[in-house]
C-alpha cells in the first residue's frame, strides 16, 4: 500500500466557531482526551502522508502552538483575508513544497470521529478510478445545512452545491458532501486559481473545484461511506457533547473487546489514550483519563477518576480520585482516597479510606491505612502508618521531606515535621510530635504527661448536661464505694483466719 500513500493531507482549522458560543477556538475543545484537531491529525498521520499541513487562522497562536505540540513536523500554514475553503486551501499548497504532484486529501480539524482507515480507502477508491477529484459522501435523514452532492445520469458527480446556493429541489436531495476530498495536486492547484468569490458567502468554495474539473472532462467521482459518524463536524456544543458520547462508546466498545470487564458502560469514561488489561473489571461510575494505563485482573471503581495513571497487575483501587500516579502490583487504594502528582505505591501497599498522598514514595507492602496527609514522603518497605498520622512537610516557606525507614511503625495521631528521618526498624508511640530524628530500634516518645484537675466541670460548666452527667457519675461512684467499704469491713482479715487455723 506503500504505493497510495497520499503526498499531502491539508486540515482545515481557520474556522472561528462562532456558534460555540467560547473563547476557546472550536479546534481546541476536546472529547475523548484530545482536542478536536488532535483528532484530526491522527487520522491524517495514520495514512503516511509526505506531508502534512494545518491550516490555521482564527486565534492562530494558539492553534498553532497546539498543532507543534500534537505533531511537531506538520506545516502550519496561514489562511489570509480572503475567506472560504477554497482559500484555505490554497494556502496550505503555498506553504507546501512547490510542484507538488500525486494525491492531496483534504480533511478538517472539526471531525474528530473520522478514521485513518476511512481516508485510506478514500485514496485506494480514487487511485483505483483514476479520478481527479474523489469526494467521500454520506446520506442523511435530514441534510440540513450541508452541501448537496449533484449527479449525472452515470452517477458520477456533476457538482455539490452549498445550501444557501441550492433551489428548491436541490435542498432535497439527501446525499451530502462530507467536505473530506482527495484530489490530483496538478488539477486541484490549476483549479483553485480560477475559483472566484461570486455566491451568497463571498467566499472561495473548494466544492467548485468539482464543477471545474468536471468541466475538462475529468472524472470525480463519490466515495459513500456507512458510517455517519465519521462525516460530522462539531458546530456547537450540543454536538461536541453528542460526538463525545459516541466516541466514548467506541471507546468503551474496544475496550471490552479487548478483554476488559465493564459493568456499566453508560456511566464509564474512557478516554481514547487509555490501555485497560484482560480481566480487569471497571466499576459503575469510573473515569480513566489521559494515558492511564491499567494492568490484568485488577477492580477500578466504583466511583473513581484516574488521570495519567499506570496502575499494576491485580491491583484494586475503590472510590479513588488519582493523578499522575503510580499503583502497584496487588497494591490496595480505597476508599475516598486522594493520590496527587508524584505518588508511587509499591507492590502489595495499601493506601487506605481518606488517606491524601503527594509526592509520596510508599514502599513494596508499606501500609497508609487511613484518615492520614503524606506528602514529601519516602516510606520504606513493609513500613506502617497508623491512622491520624500527619507528615508536617511545610513550614509556610519552605517544602521539607520526610524518610520512614522500612518496617518502622507510626503510632496512630502522631505529626511528623519535616524534614525528619526515622531509622529502618523503629517506632512512633502514638500521640507523638516528632520533631528530631529517630535512630533505628528507638522508640520515640514526645506525650506530655498526663494531669487530671479535679472538680474542673463543676466549677466551669456549672449547671450543664456534662455537669449533670458528672455529678450522677461520681454519686454512683461514691455509693458503690460504700458498699465496698461495708463488705470489706463484714469480713474477716487474714490474721484472724490464720488464727483459726
């Protein structure tokens, strides 16, 4: 197939979207984790093109920052006061090497369910035919708003229309131009030089291109697609959410094709870049975003949001939100769990229920049971954290880090100021604030000593329920007290029953 690569795929990204209603240029809103031009771009390097030019515009810094960081070796080009898509168009040929010959395919960067696989057939059908112009074609139920596609009586086409150019019965044919063409470069670039700007847009329409070549007796002819969804753009936002579900279906589709266990695919969001393993069995309510990448026989959700995670083999990770995070192999997360940038839980670890890790390096098997904040934190092997457990890593200017050593053991409640290391081996009573380093085998204790103040409630919670409360206690205590003083007093002592003896 080496021999039908295209020598260019131009993408059409100048629009502004007016009906977005956004400061974002429409190009830049995303579905499935990628922008719609990312989208676009995708399915154009799938085809192995020479060349690959974005044509840009509307808000064009962006844009074209973008379009550098999505595919740095595509040409951005410059689309300048003269509007249409024919211009367009043009310009990218400009922005191209000059004499260009072969097959140009012409796409656009608001169609993001359109395939590289479609595009391929597109160029195999037109170098079959030996066409100058191939345009791909869909039929709709309601083709309001697009270009109508005119054919001959041999069925090849004879012309397409714009809906605001198209008379009566023009508006109801039903099959539409899709936009998406491959052209011969030598007929599109002398055909473009003679489109004008004469319809009720003033703009350079590409579709007029068809009628030139059809006027030289050149073949154009249709490529109909079946699916639909490949053909639509996103015009507004009501269709960028109406393609996203779509595209998540797919997404969610090949997922469990490819082995994956989903419970409930309606409320699962997968993101086109995720990876999930065979057998691994996604939970009601799931959101795997960016590049996660997700191993074998692990349980993810219900009720949880990964991005930019990697999460090992029969791993288990419930009620979790996660970024750029590392999980283990057969390592536990959950429930209500927080893991920011920079966590990394090792093998058979656990990070338990309300637990908030950032920059956090938790050792193979090391446990962060709950109800604990680690941040700027190396934890070793096998190590413990009890619950309550506070790693004080800043001082309100500077960051510092805390070390635990392997097989150590944090009592429950205690605060560690960073920075600090505690030894390989040693232990945190419970209650402690560690604010010197502790060496292995010690035990650090920092408790005040405890002090009861007697009658402290009567004198100031005077007439309260606790006071009630403690006025009934000590009276039970007081007359339970008697009666052990009476009994005690009934006996007899233990020399009077040697004596008896």
């Amino acid at each position: 197939m080496s021999d039908l690569r295209p020598t260019a795929v131009i993408v059409l990204a100048a629009g502004e979207g007016t009906r977005m209603k956004s400061t974002t240029p429409k190009v830049l809103h995303t579905i499935g984790g990628r922008s719609l031009v990312a989208h676009a771009i995708r399915a154009a390097r799938g085809t192995s093109p020479q060349h690959l030019a974005v044509v840009v515009r509307h808000e064009r810094d962006r844009v074209a920052e973008h379009v550098r960081q999505v595919d740095p070796e595509a040409v951005v080009a410059d689309q300048d006061d003269v509007k249409g898509t024919g211009r367009a168009v043009e310009c990218a040929l400009e922005a191209l090497p000059a004499g260009l010959d072969g097959t140009v395919v012409v796409t656009y960067g608001d169609v993001p369910l359109l395939t590289s696989e479609t595009l391929e057939g597109l160029v195999a059908a037109h170098h079959a035919a030996g066409n100058a112009v191939t345009v791909i074609t869909a039929t709709l139920e309601d083709p309001t708003g697009y270009g109508r596609v005119i054919r001959d009586a041999e069925g090849s086409v004879a012309g397409i229309v714009e809906q605001k150019d198209a008379d009566e019965q023009q508006r109801a044919i039903r099959e539409v131009n899709s936009g998406l063409y491959a052209f011969d470069a030598a007929v599109l670039r002398e055909a473009l030089s003679e489109v004008g700007t004469d319809n009720a847009q003033g703009e350079k329409y590409l579709t007029d291109v068809v009628a030139i070549a059809r006027g030289r007796g050149l073949a154009v002819r249709a490529h109909l697609v079946a699916d639909l969804w490949q053909t639509e753009g996103v015009n507004d936002k009501v269709q960028l959410a109406r393609l996203g579900a779509e595209l998540n279906r797919r997404t969610v589709e090949q997922a469990m094709r490819d082995g994956a266990i989903v419970i409930d695919p309606a409320t699962t969001w997968l993101d086109a870049d995720v990876t999930i393993g065979p057998d691994t069995v996604v939970r009601p309510g799931t959101q795997i975003l960016g590049a996660s990448t997700i191993g074998r026989d692990c349980v993810i959700g219900p009720d949880t949001t990964l991005t930019d995670v990697e999460v090992g083999d029969g791993a288990s990770v419930v009620r979790t939100q996660a970024e750029l995070a590392e999980i283990g192999p057969g390592a536990s997360v959950g429930p209500f769990s927080y893991l920011r940038p920079g966590t990394r839980l090792g093998a058979q670890g656990k990070i338990g229920g309300f637990v908030e890790t950032k920059n956090a390096d938790i050792g193979a098997g090391a446990k962060v049971p709950h109800l604990t904040y680690c941040g700027d934190a190396t934890i070793g092997e096998g190590a413990n954290i009890g619950a309550g457990t506070i790693f004080a890593n800043y001082d309100g200017v500077t960051k510092g880090h805390t070390n635990v050593g392997a097989h150590s053991f944090v009592g429950s409640n205690s605060v560690i100021v960073a920075p600090r290391t505690i030894a390989d081996g040693a232990y945190v009573a419970a209650g402690s604030a560690v604010v010197s380093d502790v060496g292995p085998g010690q035990l650090a204790v920092t408790r005040a000593q405890q002090r009861n103040v007697d009658g402290w409630v009567a004198r100031r919670r005077a007439g309260t329920k606790t006071d009630d409360a403690a006025r009934t206690a000590q009276a039970a205590q007081a007359a339970t007290s008697s009666e052990s003083t009476e009994t005690t007093q009934g006996q007899p002592t233990t020399e009077t029953k040697d004596a008896r003896r």
